[in-house]
C-alpha cells in the first residue's frame, strides 16, 4: 500500500499522457484525482502491488532489487490500450531496501518533464501523467522535500523481472512470466515455433531501435543498468539521464559513473550486453544458445539500419548513396573536434543553403573553432545536396521536423527545479509546453534553445534521487 504523504499538492500533469489514461486533464488537479494520483487515497478498484526484480549494475550481478518505491495501482482503458499506473515515490514496499521509498522533487521534475519531452521527440518511453509535491522532508546529500510522479506504460516489466527467476533457478515462474509477457504484449508470437526466441529477437530489436533514437537526439540514459531496461524497449526510469550539448562521444552524464560504462559511445554496445543479459535468462525457454544468439544477432543490423535511417533524415537526405557513410564520419569527426553544441549544430544545417556562402553559413559555421575544416565538410555535404538536387526550402522542412530546436538541456531542468523548490512551478509549466513541441520554431522562446551558461559546466547529477 502506499503511504500517504502530509498535504500532497498538484504541481503539473501532462495533457498528452491523460489523454493516453482517456482522462481529461482539467480533472488531474481535483483533489480527488491528486490524493489518489500521489497514493494518499486507494480508489476502489486499485489493488496496488510492487514487483520483484533483480539485475546487473555497471556490469556486476547485483541479486534482488525490485520495486524500492515505485507501486502500481492498476490499469486505467486508453484510446490506444491499457496502460498501467505507477507511483514513484509513494513510500516503503516489501523492495526498499535500505532506501526511505521517497523520490525527491528535484528527481521527480527531471522525470516527469523528459518522459514528456522524450514521446515528442517520437522516442519510446514511459509517461509521466502528473507530478504532486508535499512539504515532508527527505533526506539525501541535503534535507529536500518529497514528490510522486504518476507514471505510465503498458507494462513496466524489465529485463531484471527475467534475470530475477532465472538467478533463482525458479524455472516454472520464469516461464510464468515469459507467457504472461507474450500473451499481453507479443500476441504474435503465440503460435510460433519458440515464442521465447521471437520475443528475444523482438525486445532485442525494438531495443536497438529506442537507442538508436537516443544517439541521434544526444540523449544519454546514464544508468543502462539490466533492471532498467524495458521489456517493450521503452525509455526507462530517468535519473541522471542527459542531453548532449558540446559533442564528445565520450561525454559520461551520470557523475557516479566514473568509468563511463554508460557514456554516450558506450550506449550502443552495452545496449546489446543488456539483450544477452535477457538471453541468458532467457535461455532454458528458448533452448539451445545457438537460438539465442541468433535472436540477439538482431542488434547490430537492427541498430545500423536504424540509426542509418535517422542521420541521413537528419541531414536532409532523401536516398542512401555510396559515401553517404565517410559523410557521416566526417561530420562526427568535426563534431568531436570542436565540441559543438550537438541540437543546435543539427538545427542550423537544416538552414544551410546548397548554393550559400560563408555569410550565410554563419550561425551553423559559428559552432566550430576550426572554420576552415567545418567549410571543408561543408563543401562534400553541398556536393551531396547537388547529386539528389535537393532543394532548399522542403529539406529545411523536413530538417526541421526531425532535428529538435528544444531538449532539455541540465541548466533549463535545473532553473525549473530551483524555482519550483521556493513555491513556483512556472518554469515546470512553461517547460513542459515548450518540450511538447519541440521540433516547432517557438520563436518567443528562443532563449531555451540557447547555448548553456558558464555555470550549467559545473552542473552534476548523480544516482541520488
Ligand atoms: P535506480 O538506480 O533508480 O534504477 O534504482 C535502483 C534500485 O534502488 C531500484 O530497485 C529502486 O527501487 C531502488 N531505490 C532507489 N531509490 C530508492 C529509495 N529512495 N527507496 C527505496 N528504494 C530505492
Ligand atoms: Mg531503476
């Protein structure tokens, strides 16, 4: 059961998401809906319930887990199916651990803002439905005050809820949950020859599918941990996730992860580690290894092709041609070198003109110390602009529609979180509509789409939350 928290308040909910829920969320700020939306109250129906789970952390078996603080209150029937609710942050369960089962305002805001700005971005993901805040304390590096994000997703099963079983050598529950996996979310796989195998070849491509989605908007998970992984390749529990600003490949976001397991480069690999992880589990449902490595042998060309797909959108480009890939090397090359503001470097090409100069290169040429290499590059993308006559005003459409003007960039969370820690959840707001839209020009809101201050360099997230 949830704990109740001392005067829970409303703070903000997501009008896409209660569209999801089939809510309307001028309800979401009753307090009817905010005392049963923040675990205060248990509606009739709800049945709450917290899930077991294991998993490997920065590579390193770490036993049982589970649901510390995260309960699930049910499902609630939306337009496109059932989707699950769950509180973060609601209080102690059976999983906690040495933990208080409390999630603090700060984390929370980060949470619910890029869950939102992650499914506008058309990256899959969980929800967030709302955000309630309470004035009970919690404690952490510092005393902060508690926060529940309500979220959503089909299911919020992850590779660890396998790992668990298996670890356990409990073979009838493995295959218990396996079913129940298949038979709610991969109907199709029911009369296949090993549904176990489909389902891994299945999570391990939408896997590579959802990553390839975050290297191409910068995004950075942080903590790719095996019990942090979906089931339905969802974008999955959000801590000291980042975007990619000044590029480097080797950018590590999570301040606790010294060695940069998680960096960004490192993304791709380990995204398939964690898909052998679940093969491993896996394993004595589907067979013999061989079966298995072939399911999870859909990564890497699952990755490629997507990822393939996404740059050359991002560059305008309307067919694959032989080169396409020395392009892309060279931009990334060029990139890494000058450390250039990733969002913005995408954005400003979308405005490159074929037949340009170096005036109107300006803005784009402008993120790069190094002009003469930046023209360089500049002159073989032209080249590749002529060769499918491209043309200028319908690739800067189509640019625009896949190369964000607005992500959430630390300093943009971090001046809504401070506000919103003395009263004032304007900046959540004003955020969150901003993220809705992000591909749009907002030309009232060009701030946001600025460089980072000096200050935000010094800016460190970590696994506290
Ligand atoms: P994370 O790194 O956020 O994915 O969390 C790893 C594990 O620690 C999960 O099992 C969480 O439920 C648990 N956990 C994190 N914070 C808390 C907390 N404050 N209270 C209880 N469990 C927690
Ligand atoms: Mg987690």
């Amino acid at each position: 059961m949830p704990t109740p928290l001392p005067s829970p308040s409303f703070i903000a909910a997501s009008a896409p998401a209660a569209a999801l829920a089939g809510l309307d969320p001028a309800d979401l700020t009753r307090d009817d809906f905010v005392e049963v939306f923040s675990g205060n109250k248990v509606a009739v129906r709800s049945q709450p319930l917290s899930a077991v789970y294991s998993g490997h952390q920065f590579g390193v078996w770490a036993g049982q887990l589970g649901d510390g603080r995260a309960i699930v209150l049910g499902d609630l029937d939306g337009p496109e199916g059932r989707m699950e609710v769950q509180l973060k942050g609601a209080g102690l369960t059976p999983y906690s651990r040495m933990g208080d089962g409390r999630a603090v305002l700060r984390s929370s805001i980060r949470e619910f803002l890029c869950s939102e700005a992650m499914a506008a971005l058309g990256i899959p993901t969980t929800r967030a439905l709302m955000l309630t805040g309470s004035p009970q304390r919690v404690m952490r590096e510092n005393v902060e005050t508690a926060a529940v994000v309500t979220r959503m997703a089909p299911t919020f099963i992850r590779f660890g809820s396998f790992e668990h079983w298996h670890y356990r050598n409990k073979p009838d529950e493995l295959k218990t949950l396996a079913d129940h996996v298949i038979r709610n979310w991969y109907p199709e796989f029911l009369d296949a020859a090993n549904p176990y195998k489909e389902l891994l070849a299945e999570v391990t491509r939408r896997t590579a599918h959802t990553i390839a989605g975050w290297q191409a908007v910068g995004f950075m998970h942080g903590v790719m941990n095996t019990d942090n992984m979906s089931i339905l390749g969802l974008t999955l529990d959000y801590g000291p996730f980042g975007f990619m600003e000044a590029f480097d490949a080797k950018h590590i976001c999570n301040h606790t992860d010294q060695g940069g397991r998680y960096s960004y480069a490192n993304q791709v690999p380990v995204g398939h580690w964690n898909c052998y992880a679940l093969g491993n589990a896996l394993l004595p449902l589907i067979g013999t290894p061989e079966e298995a490595e072939e399911a999870l042998d859909v990564y890497r060309p699952a990755f490629g092709a997507r990822l393939d797909e996404l740059l050359h959108a991002k560059l305008g480009l309307l067919d694959a041609r032989p080169g396409d890939e020395a392009l892309f090397d060279g931009m990334f090359t060029l990139l890494q070198a000058n450390h250039a503001d990733f969002t913005l470097f995408f954005r400003r090409l979308g405005d490159l003109q074929v037949d340009g100069d170096v005036a109107s290169d300006a803005p784009l040429r402008d993120l790069f110390l190094d002009r003469a290499a930046f023209d360089a590059w500049a002159v073989q993308y032209r080249e590749r602009l002529r060769q499918e006559g491209s043309a200028d005003a319908a690739r800067r459409a189509a640019m625009h529609r896949v190369n964000p003007k607005y992500v959430l960039r630390n300093y943009l969370a971090q001046n809504a979180i401070e506000q919103a820690q003395h009263g004032d959840y304007a900046e959540v707001h004003k955020l969150l509509a901003i993220l809705e839209r992000p591909f749009d020009e907002q030309p009232e809101h060009d701030a946001y789409a600025a460089l980072p201050p000096d200050w935000a360099a010094h800016l460190e997230v970590s696994c506290s939350s």
